[in-house]
C-alpha cells in the first residue's frame, strides 16, 4: 500500500485542475453534502458546480420526538424545492441527509418500536415524495454510541435500523431510491457496544455507505494528529487512530463489499494551539510531526466557525477551530492557488497523506487537505475498487480545487 501511495504522491504533484468524467450514480458515487444553513453565508445554491458531482445530500433534516415529521429548522427549508430543482436540471441526483451530529437525537427512539419504524418509515417516503427526492443518506451518529451527548439510545439499535431499512425497502417508491448511510471509521455497534462483525444485513439494503474518515484527531486528541488520514500503520502505534485503509478494511471484513464503500473527504481541517518550541524539530524550522499542543485555548477557525454557542443539547461549546479550504485561503495560510502563503511553515506527512501549515506568530497550525492529498485519496479510492467518494461539504472547497484533483484521477 505505501509503495503505491508513494510512488502516486510524486505523480500528483503536477495534478491538473480538470474535472474527471461524471459517471452514472448507479454505480460510482461523485458526492457532497450541501449545508442549507450557509446558503445565506457565503455559499447560495449558485455557486454549486454541479457538473463536477452526479449526487448531492442537502444537509439536514433532523429528527424529533414526533415519528411523523423531520425538521428543516436549522437548514432553510425554504431552499430544499430550489435545490432538487437545481440538481435535477443538471443531471444530478439530490438526496435528503437526516441526522448530523446534532439532527439525530430522536433516531434511537423513531425505530425502536415495530409502530414507530412503520411510522417513522411513511415519514421518509412521504419527505421523499413531497419533495420529489432521489435518494436518502442517513447519518445516525451513532446507533448504540453516544454522539453529541443526549441522544436516545439502545443496546437494539443497529438492529432496529435494519429493519427500518428493511421496511423501507418493502415500499414501492424506498425500493426504487437511493438509500445510504454516513457511517463512523467502526461498523455500527452491536448490542454489546462493540463493533459488529457482520453488517451483510444492510449490505443487503443500502445501496452504498459513506466512511466519514475525518475528525480522527482534535481538539480532544493528545497531539496534533491528522484530520483525514488515507493511512497510519506506518506511524507509532500511539498515533494509530484510524484512517481510510484500515476503515474499508474493518468494514468489507464485517460483511459490507468494497464496491458499497463510499469514501468520505474533508474539505476542512482542525486548528491547534502550538507554541514553536513545540511545533519545530529541535534546532530546526521543520514542522514537527505529532505535536503538544495547549487544549485550554483553542483558536478560531474562520468565519464558518462557530465561535460559541448552545448546542443541541443545551451545553455550552466554545469555537470548534475548523478552518474549510477557502478560510485557509482567507486566513492568509494558503495562496489563492491552494499552496503554502509565504511566511508560512508546512509540512507533508507521507504516512497518512497529510498536509500541515503553521504560522508561527499567531501559533496556530492546522491539519487539512489539499490537491495532492485528495488526488493520493483518488487513486486509493480507484485502486481498491471502491464506490467513489463523498465531501463534506461542498461549501468548503475553494474555487474547486479539491473536488478537481480528487475527480481528475478516478
């Protein structure tokens, strides 16, 4: 494997900006998810290039105590009829996301009855239907594991999911759409709260899973670590957090087929506090890999970011100290072009295909992606045959330089 990224990474170097061909969203995925809460902040339905994708999750609809209705409150619910037509004017499937870190509260509760799930199945086909939607991705995070913090939950979890699916299947119009699930680096849980080793029963019923193979270190992490790793066995076996390679591995090993496996891209990357006495190699101004960082003061991200609020839970959360692609650009870390700003340090680790930038007067760095690690990404996604890939979130890009490299390879 690391032969082969390798010897990709020198090849990539002179990645092209030019779109790879859009294949049928049948069989290879081109995705992203569109964020209804920033159309109004930087991102309206017309700057999407649709052409460079054949699938697009509007983001979110969010579930509630009530089985019969999703929400739309937080992502313009307004937009959601201007965004099928829009898809579907240019060749591009539009599908619904339901959940998100903070949208899936209630999932545990709307399936763990056989009344709710039959209820809860007629709301998605008549969501589906109201709005003439292609497909639904469910992201649950997490059944059987607590995500945000207040979510309703169960041991029968990833069971009743399935025969939610199972039931959704059973209807004409969930037969005939595109079902799929962002789903963590680990199989869904099983009763026991472990990984389950046998997922051929959604195999069966999705149509494709999307590993979210980012947020693998942060803020809550111990070091500096990769936002979006392609791969880590190469790293100290502290530093082995889970990346893309050993995500597809642990999931086609439970039952799901690689050619199911979406692979999910980041077109943003998580900001540090490091002091240069530890962000340098000693008696060097090479970035150091695996920094300390100071946890008590967590920069600002850019303008997306949310710099403090109450979240879905009710608790209080500072700035999150994401920074997209373009807030990079924005924040002065990188050039226009999608290269390292002058005055700015960067490294690239050839472990997880990871690139680093750091300014040493505001001591922040951050750990993202760009062209080359997203067109290495490509190559793997190609290479092991699997079902394409999808970013979160198309809004993050900056003039299309991610979604180009990764699709100019595939």
């Amino acid at each position: 494997m690391l032969p082969l990224l390798a010897a990709s990474l020198v090849l990539l170097c002179s990645v092209q900006a030019t779109s790879g061909a859009i294949r049928s969203s049948g069989s290879y995925v081109q995705a992203a998810w569109y964020a209804g809460y920033h159309a109004t902040v930087g991102y309206p339905l017309s700057a999407v290039p649709w052409d460079k994708y054949n699938t697009m999750y509007y983001s979110f609809a969010t579930t509630n105590p009530d089985v019969s209705s999703l929400y739309l409150d937080a992502s313009d619910a307004s937009l959601l009829p201007q965004f099928v037509s829009d898809a579907h004017a240019n060749g591009v499937e539009a599908h619904i996301a339901i959940g998100g870190w903070g949208g899936g509260i209630y999932f545990s509760s709307s399936v763990a009855t056989a009344e709710n799930r039959t209820m809860f199945a007629k709301t998605i086909i008549d969501f589906v239907n109201q709005y003439d939607l292609d497909g639904v991705n469910f992201d649950w995070e997490y059944p059987n594991h607590q995500g945000i913090g207040c979510n309703t939950i169960s041991p029968n979890d990833t069971a009743n999911f399935l025969s939610l699916l199972q039931e959704l299947r059973q209807d004409p119009t969930g037969a005939s759409i595109t079902l799929s699930a962002a789903v963590s680096i680990s199989p869904f849980a099983d009763s026991n709260g472990n990984p389950s080793t046998d997922v051929s029963g959604f195999a069966g019923v999705l149509d494709y899973i999307a590993i979210m193979n980012y947020d693998i270190w942060g803020s809550w992490s111990t070091a500096v670590g990769p936002n979006a790793p392609l791969a880590d066995s190469c790293a100290a076996a502290a530093d082995q957090q889970g990346s893309a390679v050993s995500a597809v591995n642990t999931w086609s090993s439970a039952g799901m087929p690689v050619d199911q496996i979406v692979l999910g891209v980041a077109a943003y990357g998580h900001s540090f506090s490091v002091s240069p006495s530890d962000a340098f190699v000693p008696g060097t101004k090479a970035l150091a890999a695996y920094p300390a960082f100071n946890s008590s003061n967590q920069p600002l991200g850019d303008a997306w970011d949310d710099t403090g609020s109450v979240d879905a839970c009710g608790v209080y959360e500072g700035p999150g100290g994401t920074f997209t692609l373009w807030g990079l650009v924005d924040g002065g870390f990188l050039t226009p072009e999608g290269t390292t700003a002058p005055g700015i340090y960067s490294r690239y680790d050839l472990c997880s295909e990871t690139p680093y930038v750091y300014n040493e007067t505001s001591e922040v760095m951050v750990s993202y992606d760009n062209a080359v690690s997203f067109a290495v990404k490509g190559v793997y996604i190609k290479s092991s045959g699997l079902r394409g890939y999808a970013m979160w979130e198309a809004g993050g890009d900056y003039n299309n330089i991610l979604i180009d490299a990764i699709g100019s390879v595939v």
